[in-house]
C-alpha cells in the first residue's frame, strides 16, 4: 500500500463508478419527466387554468431536479 494513503488526515476517495456526465444529466431528466408528469396530473385536475399549469410544472420539475440530485449523490458511494 502507497505511503500516501498512510498520511495523517488524508482521506481517500474511490472515483466514482458512473462517469461525471452521466451524473449532470441525471438532474435534467429526472426535472423534464417529473415536470411532465406534474402538468398532465394538473391539466386533468384543474379545468385549464394556466396559473395552476405553471405552478404544478413548476413543482413537479423542482421535485424531479431534487430526485435526481439525491440519486447521483447514492451513485457516487
């Protein structure tokens, strides 16, 4: 084993299995699905008001952008 890693207060760090690209994009998809999915519950639910449309894409993006985010950081481990 390298002296390195030995060192006091050196904390090693495997490299992550999925590849950094394949991370970033992760937030992406999981916000588009999430935000489609919030606007056809909302459309049905609702009778075509466009403020409620908005909001409910708006959320459903927010909670796919926080899914997502919480999924690359359990990928990385």
């Amino acid at each position: 084993m390298p002296q390195s890693r030995n060192r006091r207060g050196h904390h090693f760090q495997k490299p992550a299995a999925v590849p950094a690209s394949q991370r970033v994009k992760g937030r992406a998809i999981w916000a588009i699905l999430f935000a489609i999915f919030g606007f056809a519950i909302i459309y049905f639910a609702s009778e075509g008001s466009w403020m409620v449309l908005l909001l409910g894409t708006l959320v459903g993006a927010l909670i796919g952008y926080f899914a997502g985010k919480s999924m690359e950081e359990d990928a990385k481990a």
